[in-house]
C-alpha cells in the first residue's frame, strides 16, 4: 500500500490517496463505519461487498462508498489493485456532484456516478507506470473540479469543523444553537449535505477516534480507559456503541485487525 494526501487544488477535495496491491487465494476483510465518501478506482479482480454474513457477496470492480453507519464484510481471491480516493465532504459534493444523503449506507458502480469519464479515468490509472504517477494523475483530474460555490452551507461547515475537531465528543444541541438556525432545519441540512445527522456524524466521529486508541494501545492495556477517554457514558455504552458500528465487539476487532505476515510495505510519500 502507497500513500499519500491530494495535493494542489485537490487539497480541498482529498484527505488520502491509498493505492494497493493484493494477492489473496481468498481473503476477507471487516470494512466498519466511518465519516468518508471514497472512489474505489479499481482496475483488478472484483470484490465481494455484504453487510451480512448471509447476504450473498455483490461483486464490483470500480465502486463509490458513502458515508457508513454499519459495518461490512469484503471478500476477495486473485489480485486487487487499484486506488482508493477518500474524499472531504466538499470534495464529495465536487467530484461527484451528489447530494451525500443519497449515497449513505449505499455501496454504487462508479458508472453510475460519473459515467464515461469514470472508465476514461480507470484506463488512465490502469495505463500509469508507477503510483507517483497516479496520485498526479488525478490530483490534476480531480482538482480541475474545484468550485468554491459547491459544498455545504456555511452553517453546516462551520458545525461540521466542530465537532471534528471535538472527535464527536460534545454535545451537540449548544453547537447547533450558536448557529442562530433552528435545530430541526440545521438537522436537515447537514443531513443532505453530509450524509447523516449531526448526532450521527457525532457518534461515528468518536468511533472513529476510539478505533485510532485502540490500534494504539499497549496490547494488554484495559479497554475501559479507552471508553473513558472518547467519551462514553460506562463500558455497557462503549460496547453497544462499538458493535452498532462494527459489527463485533473490541476484542474480535482487535484480533481480526492484527497485521498480517504477508503484508510487504506501506508507504507514505510526502505530498
């Protein structure tokens, strides 16, 4: 895996380019919850995508993720490649010209977002020589698409920088007040313009922030200081919390994401 930010224009619209590399007899990867739209540009063997172990995998090859309030489960076996673009909530609104709400819990062919240019754009990538070359590739694409006037209303940008820079942690009813609207039209448009409500975003921030303690905690260090840290009312709470929206609980989480042996390198180049 290679990584690295969108730089130029793109700044504004990505918060990560990761390109991969897989090769897998068969692999299976819990894929939880999370605050970002991401362009799955992939260009080899499709994934299986289910939100359940008894739902038959949907096989995609190029796909476009919503913002997710549940977990999933992807499957492949063969060689995957290709590029995933995390977007920022103004890039969603630039590159893919959708309104967020529609693409929440939902998992879209990237044809049926961007059409022609999306296959011109996964040729191109296909077609590149060395991931370097694919960042710039659609850095350039992607920030020809800036437009100031496209994103969210200045009321929900504004509760949308706080309670990220909170991790969700803060109650949200006070922050919604100083914005002079009313809870319920500012409830609605911050569902429409970043998927989900902000008690939502909320919760799936501070998820987000215990996922990042998790993988940086000594092994044998106690769950609880954790739930204590983000900001959950007792274990009960974290634990319901953290099933709701990865579909198991810490410990299976923990197991299941210890790195793997044939695993070859991540890189991080500067951008």
């Amino acid at each position: 895996m290679v990584t690295r930010r969108g730089a130029g224009a793109a700044a504004e619209l990505v918060s990560r380019y990761a390109g991969y590399d897989e090769l897998a007899t068969l692999h299976t990867r819990r894929e939880v919850a999370n605050t970002g739209v991401s362009l799955i540009l992939a260009f080899g063997d499709p994934l299986g995508i289910a939100y359940d172990e008894s739902e038959e995998p949907r096989a995609l090859n190029a796909f476009v993720v919503g913002i997710q309030t549940r977990a999933a489960l992807t499957t492949f076996s063969g060689r995957q490649r290709g590029v995933q673009v995390d977007l920022t909530v103004r890039g969603t609104h630039n590159v893919l010209g959708v309104p967020p709400d529609e693409l929440a819990d939902m998992v879209v062919p990237l044809e049926s977002v961007l059409g022609k240019q999306g296959e011109q754009l996964l040729e191109r990538l296909e077609a590149s020589s060395s991931w370097a070359d694919r960042f710039a590739l659609l850095d350039e694409v992607i920030g020809a698409t800036l437009d100031s006037r496209a994103g969210p209303d200045a009321e929900v940008a504004w509760l949308l920088r706080q309670l990220v820079g909170a991790h969700g942690s803060t109650r949200v009813e006070p922050l919604m007040d100083e914005t002079g609207r009313s809870r319920r039209y500012l409830t609605e448009r911050f569902r429409r313009q970043v998927g989900v409500t902000p008690k939502t975003y909320a919760r799936l921030l501070r998820f987000e922030r215990t996922l990042e303690l998790l993988r940086g905690r000594a092994r044998d260090a106690p769950l609880g200081g954790i739930a204590a840290t983000v900001g959950y009312y007792d274990q009960a709470h974290f634990d319901r919390e953290f099933r709701s929206f990865a579909g198991c609980t810490p410990t299976e989480f923990l197991r299941e994401s210890d790195p793997s042996p044939t695993v070859s390198f991540v890189q991080d180049i500067a951008g």
